[in-house]
C-alpha cells in the first residue's frame, strides 16, 4: 500500500514538472513568435524609400518610388492653386505614405479605413495614406483621390485644427478635387424621391457606412457645397474657414459667413433638389431615357424639315411673283 503511494506520489510529481517544462516551452514559443513578427514588420518598414519635393515627403518601397514621384508632382501642383489665400504653414511638412498592398494599408491606417477606401487622411498628424495596387484606378482617379485626402489636411489646418461637420469636410474635398459623377447625382436624386437621404448631421458616420449607402452620402455631401456656392457665393468657403481660424464655432463661423443657420441652409438645399433633380429620374430607366431622347430628335429632324419647306415654298412664291411682275 505504501509502495502504491509512492508511485502515486511520483507519477503527480513528473505530470506536475511536465506541466511546468510545457508552458516554458509554450512561452518561449510565444515570445519567439512575437519577436519574430516584430522583426519581420520592422524589417518590412526598414526596406522603405523617402522622396522629397518643397512641401511633401513620401514614404514608399523601392517598386514604388516610380509612382511616388507621380504622387508628388500631382500634389504640389495643386498646393501651387492656393498661393495667396493661405498664411504661411497651412501648406507645408505633408507627410505621404503608399502602401504596396491592402495589408500594409489597412495596418498604417490601424485598421480603421472602410474596405472601399483607396485612401485615407489623418489631418492631426498631417499625414496621407494612399493604396497603390488597384488596377481599375486610372491615373486621373489616382490623382482625385489624392487631391481629395490632401483636401481634408488643408481644411483641418486651415479652419484653425477644429473638427469639421462631415458633409462640409467631405462636400469641400469633392468640389477640390473635381470628384463630381453622373451616376451618384442619380442615385442622390432617387434617395431624394424615396425620403432616404439622410440629415446632413447624420452624415458624421459617413465612413462606417456600406460603399452604395457612402455614395448617396457622398453626393449629399457634394451637392450641399456646390449649392453653398452656387446661393451664398464663390468665396464662402474661405469665409467659413477664416472665421473657424478666428476661433468661432462652426455653427458661427457659417452664420457669419452664409447670414443663416445651418438649418435653414439644409431647408433651402432640400427644397432646391426637389425642384430641380426631377429630371434624374429619367435616368434610372435607361429604356424610358433612350425612348425620350430619340422622340426628342425625332421631332427636332420633323421642325427642321418643316421649316425648310415652308422656306422653299416662300421662295418658290417669291419667284412666281416676280415673273408675273416682268410680265
């Protein structure tokens, strides 16, 4: 009996030591594995590339330092468009960063940026994140996006580091950087027509959205500054921004510039789209549009004709009179 003990005894005491040699084991594992990745990340980073200009800096991997050249250019040239209207500073020490793939890109954006966005602008560290592998974007695309992320750098500098309504921050990056399509000013007009477009203000969830839900928002956005221009004038949005830098509110800020509330601004905006979007809807139905347009030709060619015949016929009499006059 003691001897079974004893066994007993000793077989607890070799599990209990085998326990203990497999989590060292184990932590010596993990530890390796976190050591690694590390250095693997860091040895990642380690291989990129810095290309200068005047005003940017551009992170970029040796494959990519083509393109980053190209990514410099395009910003510096539209940096160029606001000599004069800045004080100093606004404009200077912009970092860029291109990522050679969506790993890396969701990684430098801290896995916060929506699937659907090619890039995104962290305006506090005056920094641009730009995806580089999608083949579908052409190069003007390529140059929109980055004018629109280096949009949201000058808003936030600009309006004196103070957080911006979504639809204004969105609205004055797409009016920058000449974003406008057809498509989206169709799919506004049918949200519009269904009672589905949102309030401006709750737009702030803009990029938590799913991408068919942030294309109506982003036409929202756009066509809300577009009409601020359009009703108020072209210098509105410097206006705005000078005031926000002055240090009023944005609610104030846009009062002092516009002479109304941002409620009466988004009345006067919904009623505009409803008086003058109706027209979109033929463009949801390609075969009713196609239809509309061709009686529409078909009956310009029968006006035309028209009048060329009564022309004919008017001279035609005209030259009958004369004969009878020579005779």
């Amino acid at each position: 009996m003691i001897n079974r003990d004893k066994k007993i005894l000793q077989c607890a005491s070799i599990k209990v030591y085998l326990n203990k040699v497999y989590a060292c084991v184990s932590a010596v594992c993990l530890i390796s594995l976190l050591m690694y990745n590390h250095t693997a990340e860091a040895t990642q980073f380690d291989r990129w590339q810095q290309v200068y200009s005047r005003r940017l800096k551009c992170f970029c991997t040796p494959d990519d330092r083509g393109y980053a050249r190209q990514v410099m250019e395009w910003g510096e040239t539209w940096l160029d468009s606001f000599q004069g209207r800045l004080r100093s500073g606004i404009i200077d020490s912009i970092h860029i960063f291109i990522a050679p793939d969506r790993a890396t890109f969701s990684k430098l954006t801290g896995n916060s940026a929506p699937l659907w966005s090619a890039a995104v602008a962290i305006p506090d560290h005056g920094a641009v994140i730009v995806f580089n592998a999608d083949p579908a974007t052409s190069p003007g695309r390529a140059r929109r996006i980055l004018i629109h992320e280096l949009g949201h750098l000058i808003l936030y500098r600009w309006g004196g580091r103070k957080h911006l309504p979504r639809w204004f921050d969105e609205g004055v990056a797409q009016l920058w950087s000449a974003e406008w399509r057809i498509e989206e000013t169709v799919q506004l007009a049918r949200a519009n027509r269904k009672n589905q477009l949102p309030a401006l203000d709750d737009l702030e969830g803009l990029l938590q959205l799913p991408a068919h839900q942030a294309r109506i928002a982003y036409a929202a956005s756009y066509d809300a500054v577009r009409f601020l221009l359009v009703h108020i004038g072209p210098s509105v949005i410097d206006e705005i921004l000078d005031n926000l830098n002055r240090g009023q509110s944005f609610s104030g800020a846009f009062y002092a510039a516009c002479n109304q509330s941002t409620e009466e601004f988004e009345a006067s905006w919904r009623q505009n789209l409803n008086d003058h979007y109706r027209w979109a809807i033929f463009l949801e139905w390609p075969i009713i549009f196609a239809l509309a347009l061709m009686l529409f030709f078909i009956l310009a060619i029968r006006s035309v004709y028209k009048r060329r015949r009564l022309q004919i016929e008017l001279w035609s009499l005209n030259d009958e009179q004369e004969k009878m006059e020579e005779n």
